[in-house]
C-alpha cells in the first residue's frame, strides 16, 4: 500500500521502517529534519508526503502536534483525498480526536485512532498492540500495515474509542509503575534488596507486564527514554481532563499526577519515566541497588 507515514520518534521510526521491510511503499516526513527510513521517500512536508497516499499514519508527541500535522501550514489537508485512511498511533484527546475525524470526513476521508502500547521494544520488533477505534470495514483493509508493524489489534468501538481505552491502559501503568519503585525504596530502607525482592514479586500474584518489562533497566540503572517521562505526564493529564469531562473522580491518579509535576520539576522530562523512582529514593535518602 501507499503509505504516508509522519512523525518519525522513537516509535514512529520504527514503524515505518517495519513498514518498508514488509513492502509498503512509503514516504516519511519529520518536523525536524535529517530523521530518515532506508526506503522510504523523504518527504519536506506532511501534504507533500500525503500527497499520493492511499494511508496517512500519524505517530507525534500529543494533541496539538496532530492538529498541526493535519491541519497547520503544510499539513495534510489540501492533500485528502476521496477514499483515503487517516490513522493515528499518538496517544492524544479522544474528544479532540472525534473533532479531527469529522473535519476529515466532510472530504471523503476515513479516520482511525490506532494508538499502540508495547513501547519501543514492541515498536522495533513489530510486537505492538493497536487499541482501535474506527469502522470495522476500514480497520480491516488496514490489516495488511497492522500486521507489518504490530501483532495484535482489539477494536474498542466507534473512532475515539481506541484513544479512550489507551488512556486507561496508561493509567493502570502509571499506577502500577509507581507502587513498584514505591516497593523498591520501601524495601530498600528497611534492608532487603531489589534483586532479592523482584524473583519473589515474579513468582507471586503481583507479577505484571509492567515490572517484566521495566525491572531490568532499574536494576541496570538506565533511565534512558523508552517511554519518556514528558510523554506519560501528558498521557495522565489526558485521562485525568477524559475523567473531567465524564465528571469521574481518579484519586490515586491524581497523586501520580503530583509526584510525575515534581519529576518534572527536577529536569526528569526527557528521561524514561521509571525515572519517577529516583524522586522516591531522594525522599528516602536511599538508592535502589540489585545487590550481590
Ligand atoms: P518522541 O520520540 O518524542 O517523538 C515525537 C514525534 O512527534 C517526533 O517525530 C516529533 O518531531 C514529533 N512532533 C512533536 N511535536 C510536533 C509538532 N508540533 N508537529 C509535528 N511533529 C511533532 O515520542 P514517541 O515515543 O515516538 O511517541 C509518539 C507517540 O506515541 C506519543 O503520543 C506517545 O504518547 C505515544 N506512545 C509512545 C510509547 C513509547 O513507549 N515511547 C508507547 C506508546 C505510545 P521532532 O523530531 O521534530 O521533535
């Protein structure tokens, strides 16, 4: 198929990449130049890249950037077509995103939010998880680049579902996250090490997802982005405004909420946002170590 692929970041870039391996024709753009995909067209602009597309897949930081994207100076709007997929991979506003796809529907033009998890493990091997929403009938004729770049795909419901569902997904990693590193510093003031406690935690019922993937950058101390802190605020903000508007009340995500201000704060942003444990651990006077 011919794809457009923009935002080329630690997950967009991978995607595309995975896309041209599986045979897709595509053609990438970046806002900040010099970021390309062997075998992908470099496109200058986002309607110059949609120009030809049959798909436009969008992968950027948050709600203002798809705006831009699709309809600032240079982006994609002059360039929709009759009969032309627009799908989103960001994490953004699922109301905003209702928005977008009824400006792009007065065109002819089909929308789907597709945001995925797996992070950039996930992103790199093709191992995503889409969370969808859209048409049953557009999703399907999707399959062949959902297939390339990932390895499941769950429908939510109608388009915005699959932005809905992604923000409660985040949700639960963010508090799932921060009672591991809240653990971790517990234990290690009162004297029990990380690599004694975590083959406990692993053979009981509070193994998760979340501490398999995430305990061994902390053990190995590498804070490096996989999924950088600035973005998992953003993703709390979103779900805490979602809960806002359904007139929702989320205190446990409202603490995280404070604690990811105070990350920030300290110049963590750029960070991943496991980085949340070394506050914990500067309030401790502690530092988490996985022992001899
Ligand atoms: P990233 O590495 O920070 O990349 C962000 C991308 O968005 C870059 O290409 C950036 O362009 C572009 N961008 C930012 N603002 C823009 C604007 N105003 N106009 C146009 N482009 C803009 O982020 P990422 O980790 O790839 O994440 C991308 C999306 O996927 C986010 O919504 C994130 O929440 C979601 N997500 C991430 C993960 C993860 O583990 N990393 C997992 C699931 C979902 P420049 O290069 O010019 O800055």
């Amino acid at each position: 198929m011919r794809v457009a692929f923009l935002g080329l970041g630690i997950m967009g870039r991978s995607m595309a990449v995975n896309l041209v391996k599986a045979g897709h024709e595509v053609s990438a753009w970046n806002r900040t130049p010099g970021k390309q995909v062997e075998g992908a067209r470099s496109a200058a602009t986002p309607a110059e890249a949609a120009r030809e597309a049959e798909v436009v897949w969008m992968c950027v930081s948050d709600t203002k950037a798809v705006e831009q994207v699709l309809f600032g100076p240079d982006g994609v709007e002059p360039s929709l077509n009759q009969g032309m997929v627009i799908v989103d991979s960001s994490t953004i506003s699922p109301s905003a995103t209702r928005q977008f796809a009824e400006r792009v529907r007065t065109r002819g033009v089909d929308y789907v939010d597709a945001p995925v998890t797996g992070s950039k493990i996930g992103a790199e091997n093709a191992t995503l998880i889409f969370i969808v929403g859209g048409d049953e009938a557009v999703i399907e004729r999707l399959r062949p680049l959902f297939d390339a770049m990932g390895k499941q795909v769950f429908r939510m419901g109608e388009t915005s579902k699959g932005q809905a569902a992604k923000l409660v997904m985040n949700l639960q990693i963010a508090l799932i996250y921060e009672g591991f590193a809240e653990a971790l510093t517990l234990a290690t003031k009162l004297g029990v090490e990380a690599g004694t406690l975590l083959p406990l935690i692993q053979a009981s019922m509070i193994r998760s997802g979340v501490v398999d993937y995430k305990a061994p950058f902390v053990l190995k101390r590498d804070f490096s982005p996989n999924f950088p802190l600035r973005l998992m605020h953003k993703d709390i903000h979103l779900a805490l405004d979602a809960a806002r508007e359904a007139r929702v009340k989320l205190p446990g995500l409202e603490t995280v909420e404070e604690v990811y201000d105070l990350a920030s704060e300290e110049g963590y942003q750029d960070l991943d946002y496991a980085a949340t444990l070394t506050l914990l651990e500067k309030w401790a006077g502690v530092e988490v170590k996985a022992g001899s």
